[in-house]
C-alpha cells in the first residue's frame, strides 16, 4: 500500500508539474496520502484540484486536463 502511495504521489506531481499547476508537489502528497481512502479519497483530490486549477487558470479546458478528463 506504501509503495502503491508513492507511485500515486511521484506521477500526480509530475502530471501536475508538466500541466503548469502551482504546488504540484503538495497535490502529489495529498493524492499519495488520500489514496489509502477507497473510492472517497481519489475523489477527493481530483475535485479539489479541479476546483485548484480553474482558480489558477480561469478556463474550462485546462482545469479539465488539470482533472484529468481526456482533451481532444
């Protein structure tokens, strides 16, 4: 589960990081430590970096790839 954790923390911030949002390495903790939560936890994260990404950027596209909805 640790290890599973890590992975989860080590490839959420480098998403984030490459996609331009700000403190991509605490959402990557976060992902990492809420991943433990079944099903609640993932939630968790994608909507408050959603919510994250549409403050920083103010646009519907990128807060969808910050969420990680498949752009076209």
């Amino acid at each position: 589960q640790i290890f599973t954790s890590v992975i989860v923390a080590l490839v959420t911030f480098a998403a984030l990081w490459w996609l331009g949002l700000e403190h991509a390495a605490v959402w990557g903790v976060v992902a990492g430590l809420l991943n433990s939560i079944p099903y609640f936890g993932p939630v968790v994260v994608t909507i408050a970096v959603a919510v994250v990404g549409y403050m920083q950027f103010g646009a519907i596209a990128p807060t969808l790839s910050v969420a990680g909805w498949p752009m076209p």
